[in-house]
C-alpha cells in the first residue's frame, strides 16, 4: 500500500488535467487528494524501482534480437515522477525521426506560450469604389504555419463583407505568408489568390474543404484583376483592412503532433530561427546536455537528427510543465489513445489515455509519450528502435506497453472521449479595422 500510495503521488501536475481530458478517476484516492501529498517533502523524494519491468524491458529486447535487430541499436526510458523504471542506452543519442518534432513543441512553447496567435495583416494601397479596392492587396505574413484553406475561405469572406469584391491591381505578398504549408510565397500567394475566389476552386483542393465547414458558409468572390507580387520592400503607405490571428499555438502544435505534419514542423522551426537556436531553446528549457539533442531540422527527416531516450522523456516532461500554468498538459498538444483515430494514431493498439508522439523513417521507428496506470500513476517512456522492420517494431512497441499496463493495472477510463475540433474558419479571428494606415516600420520584411 505505501509503494502504490508513493508512486501515485509522484505524479506531476499533468495529473489532474490528463484524467480530466481521459475522462477517469482513481477508485481509492480521489485526484485531489493525491495532489496534496505530492508537496510533501518526505514523498517527493520516495524511489520506489521495480523490478518486475526490468524483466519485460529484457524479454521486449530478446524479441528484437530474436527478428535480427541490433538490440544496442535500441533505446529505452521509462520514468515515473523522479522514479527511473527501466532503460537501455539510454543517454546515447539515436536517429528519433519524428520525436524532433517534441523538441519543436518544447521551444515553440517556451517563446510564445501555448495561447500565441500568429498575426496576418491585410492591407489596401487605394481606396474602395462600388465593390473595387483601387489598388493592390497587400498580404504581410507573421509566419503562421497552419494558414489553409478553410482559413482563405474565411478571409475572403470577411473582405465581401467589407465590400470587396474586386482588386484593380495586385496580390502583393509581404514577409513570412505560407499557404497550405507551402513556404514559396509566389506559389503561397496562388494558392490564397484562388481560395479567395470561389470561381477558381478545385473538386480536390478548396471543394473537399469547403464542403466540411459549417453549412451555410458563403463561397467569397474576391477577383485579382493583376497577379500575384512578392515584394522585395514593403509598401510605404497602405491601409489595414483585417488583421487575421491564427488558432492558439497549441491547437496548432497538437495538429502538427497528431499527423507528424512535417512542413508545420519546419515553418515553426523557421519562426524560432533555426534548428540550431530551436535546438538552444529545448534544451536550455528541459536543462538538457546539448549532446543529447543533435538534430539539423524541425521535422526529423533524415538520419542525422539524434535524441537521447533519456532528452525525450525530459523534453516531454518539459513540455508538461510549460503548460501547467495555462491549465493544460500533453494531452492539448499531442495525440491520445482513446479520443484521436486519425493520423499517427491510426493502427495502434495503445493503453487508452496514452499521450504519444511517433517517429517513422524507413529504417527506424520511434514512440514516446505519457501512458496512466493505477499503480505508478503517470509513467512517460521513450522507445527508439532501427532496424529494418518498422511494421514489426511497431507492433512490438504497442504489446510491450500493453504487458507494462497490464502490471501496473488500468484505472477506469472512459473510451468514448470526443476529439478536439481544429475550429478551421472561424471569422472571429478576422478583425475588421479599415481605415487604419499600417506604419512602415512596423511591417518591414524578414530575411528568410
């Protein structure tokens, strides 16, 4: 009773928010009460090992090596509180493919917080006659990685509101605009140009999107007479017409998340800098050695980016404890067992509640995340395999953390828990302000 009570109350703050979003709660202690204990001095330091997991960590390796894996290829950590459970190279940096993308999460949150909205403004150099701005439309990009389509509908909805329903002159494209993750701001600026345009829309682009927004949503006629323009200045004068706010960073992270979207991953990257100070700012966050955490991009593609087991599971911890002030845990900014069907968690056959992140290359496979059980609480585990066979790794990550769940035991939970709407095309993140001039400086371009 004293170890169960001990690991229980080694659970972080994540605790309270992920059985919320999970849907369970213990049957013998209620939440509350756990989290009081765990500010106890006495239990914050309790160390309670197990041995029995040593045990499976080894058969989950002898499986490996019996379908011809290289087992010190492979990388484990498993950690409960301050408790490590079990692990295997555990502080060797290997090939983590799309577990980058945590540390992506981790820097993003620690710049901008979890509430963040990229800013788009749109602009007018001329005045607006019987449904014609006379001029150019001037679009200046704050680097918002999830602009699509649902979002252009919106927007050129919200300029035939105001009247717009020509442009004399052109599409300018300004700063860090991207389209449908396109980062070509010509190619970005196309894109907008025909989202923006019922007239131009395609069955398998703007058609699909538009037909699972909410019924009723107009189809925007906002026709270019001109092309579309990438400025090299920005235009001196011009008057702001609606500033767009992206969703909130975190709505934004869990999609990125949920389908390891990799060119979200390297628009972010891009924002923060660069994978070098993306780097530096994951690893100052989670207080981690820099050389546990090599890595070239933001997505994971390629060999060359490299975590530590032991990085991931910090980074992920990390990433819990960022968001703790806003109320929120893993579960707003990755996938779940049990609420998520699509994207990285289609196929797997996980612990219902598990907050995981995936990491798929031709030759490695990769799984890390927080899973919740009824004796040691919230257990955050990393899993790093190459090999040949990523099916197979797969397969036997999922059985090996069902084996742990199974002797940790599974609390009551409740399966049916809804997912969380993206909210795509919400017009209130348009707010209408013409008539306001836009001052230069505050508008002038990025170097990419």
């Amino acid at each position: 009773m004293v170890q169960r009570l001990g690991a229980g109350v080694l659970a972080s703050g994540l605790a309270a928010l992920i059985l919320k979003m999970v849907g369970w709660q213990p049957a013998t202690v209620p939440i509350a009460q756990a989290l009081e204990w765990q500010n106890m001095p006495l239990f914050s330091q309790m160390s309670f090992p197990d041995p029995v997991v040593e045990t499976i960590m080894h058969q989950y390796l002898q499986g490996l090596d019996a379908t011809g894996a290289v087992v010190r290829h492979q990388g484990i950590w498993i950690q409960t509180g301050m408790t490590v459970l079990a692990k295997h190279k555990e502080r060797v940096p290997l090939p983590a493919a799309s577990l980058t993308k945590i540390s992506t999460t981790l820097a993003a949150l620690d710049r901008w917080g979890p509430n963040h909205q990229f800013e788009t403004l749109v602009s007018a150099t001329g005045p607006i006659k019987n449904g014609v701005l006379q001029g150019d439309l001037v679009i200046t990009g704050g680097g918002d990685p999830f602009f699509v389509w649902e979002e252009a509908i919106a927007l050129g909805n919200s300029l035939n509101q105001m009247g717009i329903r020509q442009v004399a002159g052109s599409l300018v494209i300004e700063g860090d605009f991207y389209m449908n993750y396109q980062q070509n701001p010509a190619l970005a600026g196309q894109e907008l140009r025909q989202g923006i345009n019922s007239k131009f829309w395609t069955p398998r682009g703007f058609v699909y999107r538009y037909n699972i927004m909410p019924k009723g949503t107009a189809k925007p006629q906002v026709a270019i007479a001109g092309g579309v323009k990438v400025a090299t200045m920005p235009s001196p004068k011009k008057i702001l017409l609606i500033r767009h706010r992206s969703l909130a960073l975190s709505h934004i992270l869990r999609e990125m998340n949920i389908h390891s979207n990799n060119e979200m991953a390297e628009i972010l990257t891009k924002d923060l800098g660069g994978a070098a100070n993306r780097n530096q700012l994951a690893a100052k966050s989670a207080d981690l050695s820099p050389d546990e955490l090599q890595l070239v991009n933001g997505s994971g593609l390629g060999v060359e980016n490299m975590i530590s087991p032991h990085a991931v599971c910090t980074m992920m911890m990390t990433v819990d404890r960022v968001l703790q002030p806003y109320k929120l845990s893993v579960t707003d900014v990755f996938p779940v067992s049990g609420r998520d069907k699509n994207g990285t968690m289609y196929g797997r056959h996980l612990p219902i509640g598990t907050a995981i992140k995936t990491g798929t290359l031709n030759n490695v496979s990769a799984l890390a995340g927080v899973m919740p059980t009824r004796d040691r609480g919230l257990v955050w585990f990393t899993i790093i395999n190459r090999g040949g066979d990523v099916n197979g790794f797969r397969k036997q990550q999922d059985e090996f953390l069902q084996r742990l769940s199974q002797h940790w035991g599974t609390p009551p939970i409740n399966a049916a828990t809804p997912p969380i709407p993206t909210l795509l095309g919400e017009s209130k993140r348009n707010e209408k302000l013409a008539g306001i001039q836009v001052p230069l400086k505050k508008v002038s371009l990025k170097k990419s």
